[in-house]
C-alpha cells in the first residue's frame, strides 16, 4: 500500500485521537512535532487535527478536560492517523473507533500507535501479522490478546510498511522524528530534531529501561568524574584501570560501582560513548571511516564497523547516506 509522502499536499494532515484519561505528554508529543509550524523549515508542514470520539469535552489526567470540534470523521480522513494510548488495555476498543481505524487503512492512510495505542491498532486488526511494539510493561500482555501479532518488546518503534508502533511515551518522539525523515528526508529531520533538543536517532531499544536502576552512593560522583574524563579522552585507547585510577578505585571496587552507577560495565559504556560520538562525524563531516574510527578511540576500522552494526543495526556507511545533514541540499 503506497501513502503519500506529506511533502505533498495530498499527505499533509495528520489526525490524533483524544481519549478519556489521556496524559497530555502523550498528545503534547503529537503537537509539537506536527501542529507546531515551523516557516523556519521553508517546507509545506502538516495540518494537524485534535480528534475525539464523541462531542463531549474528553477528561485528561490532573483534572483538565479538552474540546474539539474534530470527530471521527476528520479522524479517519488524514493521511496519518495516530493513537497516542488507550484508557484500558485489559478493555475493549470501541466499535466505532474499529471501524474509523480500519476505513482509515482500506484509504491508504499511514496508521500510527504510541505506547499502548498498540492495543487499538491490534483490536482493529491493523496489526494481524505484522511485527510491532508497544511499553514493555504491556508487550506481554498484547501479545497474549492478540496472538497473531508479532509483538517484539526491545526496540523504540516499529514501521512496518505504513503501520507504525513505538514504545514507552517517550519513544513516540523517536517515532514521529522517523515520519518526518520519511516524508521530508534527514536534514529536515536532523533540523526539527534539534529544536526538540533530541537526537535524530536513539541507538539501543527499550530493552535497556526494563530493569529498575539500583540506588547508588557516594562514591557515584568518582564514578561520575571518571565518566567525564573519558568523554575528554574518547580520542585515545582508554583501559578499565585508568578509569579506575581517575576515581582513586581499586579495578575491582570500580568496576562493581561502575555497575551500580550505570547498569553496564566500562567497556560497554566506552564502545556506546564512542559510537554516539561517531554519528556527528558521519552527518556533517566527510572524514573517511578509518579517519572516523580514530578520533573516537576505535583501535581499527574494522572494529569499528563490528560496534556500530550492533549498536546501530546497519553499517557507518549507510548511517551517512540516510542521515548526512548535507545530504539532501548538494546532492
């Protein structure tokens, strides 16, 4: 199912569905990133419609209340229709926010869930057979509702051929960043990206905020000043026991606080530092990659590549051609 890019007219708007018991994070998300209008950009932005079920003022999280005039109609009439949550995901999805949904996709219209909006996608069917995400405090719960869902809890967002899922609340920002760079290309993206103070693209999954970080001490501002020292030093081959020296530690008692402080052990946190610091290089300079891999501490290339496909599930070269900020304007 081909959607048109919303650099044409014809795919500028964008429809968000508001629901009882919403958290206005979850719709402040949506407004910010496509009813904000940004001349500054010098392109045709999206035209963005608030949308609830009913007539009725719908009830927001701390007492607030919201009111439009957009029903379901404009809902399932946008070329991008999202769901920021649901009010229940044990519940059932209303029938007519079924059908909205499904009319909406049987159009061509780009279909789009935060968080546990990927009940609503599921419960319409939207989702039978396609591989998609949701918190993971809910991927085993919508997967055992909806089975034929091919639920996968450890990355921040989804696109599977033009049905869109993301993660925790937060994730949702990465996910709307990712329609901008289809619709608009990455200098666009990288552009409004900034100006929401995030990275144009998140390495890792949601797999790494699972777990509850464990409570540290005192010792954690040693931790801390070491962590500093080596971003100063990313340049250069940097070893477990010269961290430790940077936190007057012995190896062994640094490495167990390092733990503690972080959740993962200093070599990681160094190869995760180095990659992050890699990606400015690859978007706006044209240092090669072996030049890359030096100057953020790699001892080669090679070693280089390995890291960045873990971390990054591609390769540094294609990294540069999706998101080099120069890109789209000397091509």
């Amino acid at each position: 199912m081909t959607v048109a890019p919303a650099g044409n007219d014809a795919g500028r708007s964008v429809a968000v569905l508001a629901y009882d018991g919403m958290s206005a994070f979850e719709l402040g998300i949506v407004t910010e990133v496509f009813g904000l209008p940004r001349p500054e950009l010098d392109v045709g932005w999206y035209d963005l419609a608030v949308c609830a079920e009913r007539p009725e003022p719908v009830r927001m999280l701390g007492g607030a209340t919201l009111s439009t005039a957009n029903g379901l109609d404009v809902f399932e009439s946008a070329q991008t229709v999202i769901v920021p949550g649901v009010g229940d995901v044990h519940g059932a999805l209303s029938p007519a926010v079924t059908a909205a949904l499904r009319r909406a996709r049987r159009r061509g219209a780009r279909i789009v869930s935060i968080c546990s909006g990927a009940f609503a996608l599921a419960a319409a069917g939207l989702l039978d057979g396609r591989r998609a995400t949701t918190h993971w405090r809910y991927a085993e719960l919508l997967q055992r509702r909806f089975p034929l869902v091919r639920v996968d809890p450890n990355v921040l967002y989804v696109d599977d051929d033009g049905v869109l899922s993301s993660a925790g609340s937060a994730a949702g920002l990465d996910l709307c960043v990712h329609l901008i760079r289809t619709d608009f290309g990455p200098t666009v993206a990288n552009a409004v990206a900034r100006r929401l103070v995030i990275p144009p693209h998140r390495d890792g999954g949601q797999a790494q905020f699972i777990e509850t970080p464990v409570a540290v001490g005192h010792d954690d501002d040693r931790i801390s000043r070491s962590m500093a020292w080596a971003m100063s030093n990313l340049d250069r081959p940097l070893t477990v026991g010269e961290l430790a020296r940077q936190a007057h530690m012995s190896t062994r008692t640094y490495l167990r606080h390092f733990k503690l402080a972080s959740g993962t052990s200093p070599i990681r946190w160094l190869v995760a530092q180095r990659i992050q610091a890699s990606l400015a290089l690859l978007e706006t300079t044209t240092a090669s990659i072996d030049e890359i891999a030096a100057a953020t501490g790699f001892e080669s290339a090679v070693t280089y590549r390995h890291h960045f496909a873990r971390a990054m599930r591609t390769s540094p070269s294609a990294y540069r051609r999706a998101f080099r900020v120069a890109a789209v304007g000397t091509s």
